[in-house]
C-alpha cells in the first residue's frame, strides 16, 4: 500500500470511503500472530505517468489531474461522474497505488517477494484506457500487466477478477489482446452491465476473454465450482507467466453493493486454487490487487483470509 491511498477522500457518506483501508489495517493486526514472520509491509514508489500511459489515453490522464487541481483549490471532494469523486489527495493517491502494483508485480520476478497483496484505493478494474469511472480512477492491474508485458518479464498474463461487479475497465484493455487473458466472475445483470457470456474479445483477442455471469446469491459450492472449472479454461488457454487476480470483497455474503453470498473462507479457498495454477504454470507468481468490498469489517476479515492463504497460513489457526 503506498501511504498515500488512504487520503483519497470521496466525501461523506461514500461507500469507497477512507475507513476501507483502516478497516483491512486493524484486521491484519488483529491476525499478527498468526501473519508473524511470514509477512512483510512495503511502502512503495509513486509510479509516473509513463507508466499510467501504458494502458491510459493521454486526454484521460489530464482530465484526472485537472480535476484533482479543482478540488485541491475548493478544498473538498469534486465529482467525476455519479459514482467516482476526487479529493486533493487523489492524484497521489491514484499514482502511489499503481506504483504499489508496479512494486510487487517486479519485486515478484525480480524474487523479492513470493508473491504480494496491493491495498489499492482508489481501486481500478473500471477504469477503461479513455474513462475513470465506477470509483476508479487508474486502472492498477491492468498497467501491472501491461507493465510486465512491456518490460519483457512476461509474454502472457492472466488476471483472474472475482468482484462482485464486472471489471470493463480491464477487459476493454485487453478486449483486442491475445497475450492478456481476462477471466471475470460477477454477478449479472448488475452494475456496469457489461460481462454477458458472449462477450469473449475480438480479433487477436478473439477467445482470450472470458466471462461468467452469476445470478444473485449463487450457492457457495456452485460458485466455487464454477470458479474452479473457469480458472482451468483460462489456464489452459493463457499458458501464464505470471497470474494477477483483483479481489473484490464485495462478493462476500452482507455487502451493501452486492448479492452474493461467499464467505472469508471461500476466498482463501479460491486463492489457494488461484496460487496452485500459478505454482504448475509460472513458478507461484502472484500478485493480488484489492478492488470492491464495501462493508469495512467483511472487507478486513476477506483480507485476512486472502493474505493467510498467500502467507501459507490455514484459516483455523
Ligand atoms: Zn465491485
């Protein structure tokens, strides 16, 4: 997490509030005894422009900076759109957590670390190349990817996205892409509305999107299930050099934006199936990017859940 990203403010009464990444702090400190030893905290570098620019228009990139300069001078939160508002705070917000991203995506090639999990806020998985929306800003995961493409430190990525909304934002990166293959479990219809099952990219990209639209309150062992069979498409069809996933917790069970009913455990069940593919395909090498969740405390706990997994540690310790 770069310390930035908690002084994003989008203003009273937000769902993507501040107290998201309190919440998650308090939780791992809760689990300390059993996280100690196996985890490390890494306050990372700002990323630049260029790096945004890999997967942003540069008329995007300006209009963010703009209205971040207009709040700063009003002293408080501007609007984007209906959902996506910027504080003075964000442009360093937005730029600190892609660097986060950018840290542990290369920190994990370069063996640093065996694999990492990004607090990121403001989140990113909607944000399309030429549109912030959907509280994102910049889109974290898909400049990591494009990140490693373009460094030469993968040919092809996977990013496995188990958000309770679709993410637009990282399929519409990589829509005409054959060498990012994006696989997105979410409910449907809901917001965007875009992930219906036909939609599965175009022309080089043709076959390497693949989307699984869910109805409300799906069972646990049916979601899981189905996790389990599409994780196997997309890895037979991708051959990964490295796996991302964006983590939702707005998929877990009492969200106010969802309707899904996953609990903590699930998610370090489908972490656990997520770092298996990668230890048969790419040496383990994950990297986990938070993205919804927007009932704090269920948020903290599905991060516990997620990073005991990425630790190594079993739930029930
Ligand atoms: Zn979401």
């Amino acid at each position: 997490m770069h310390p930035s990203a908690v002084l994003h403010d989008t203003g009273w009464g937000h769902p993507e509030h501040q107290g998201r990444l309190r919440a998650i702090a308090s939780a791992l400190k809760e689990d300390l005894v059993a996280l100690h030893g196996r985890v490390e905290q890494v306050a990372p570098e700002v990323a630049s422009v260029e790096d945004v620019a890999l997967v942003h228009d540069a008329a995007l990139i300006e209009s963010v900076r703009e209205v971040v300069d207009q709040a700063r001078e009003f002293g408080q939160p501007v609007a984007i759109d209906a959902d996506t508002r910027v504080s003075g705070a964000s442009w360093e917000a937005a730029l600190g957590t892609v660097g986060a991203g950018l840290e542990a995506v290369h920190g994990v090639v370069a063996g640093r670390y065996r694999n990492a999990f990004v607090a990121a806020r403001p989140p990113g998985h909607h944000a399309t190349p030429g549109r912030a929306m959907g509280f994102c800003l910049f889109n974290n995961i898909a400049i990591a990817a494009a990140s490693l493409r373009a460094r030469g430190e993968a040919e092809r990525v996977l990013i496995v996205d188990w958000d309770v909304h679709h993410g637009n934002g990282t399929q519409d990166a990589f829509y005409e892409d054959a060498d990012v293959f994006f696989l997105s479990l979410h409910q449907y219809p809901h917001y965007p509305g875009t992930g219906a099952a036909n939609e599965t990219g175009r022309r080089k990209g043709e076959g390497f999107t693949l989307n699984v639209p869910l109805s409300p309150r799906t069972p646990r062992p049916d979601y899981l299930r189905v996790f389990r069979m599409a994780l196997e498409t997309a890895v037979a069809r991708c051959e990964p050099d490295f796996i991302l996933v964006s983590s939702g917790f707005d998929v877990l069970a009492g969200d106010p934006l969802g309707g899904q009913l996953l609990e903590p455990g699930d998610l370090h069940e489908t972490t656990l199936m997520v770092m298996e593919a990668a230890e048969d395909c790419c040496g383990g090498r994950v990297v986990v990017f938070l993205e919804g969740g927007y009932d704090p405390q269920r948020t903290g706990a599905g991060c516990v859940a997620v990073i005991r997994a990425l630790a190594g540690v079993a739930m029930d310790v």
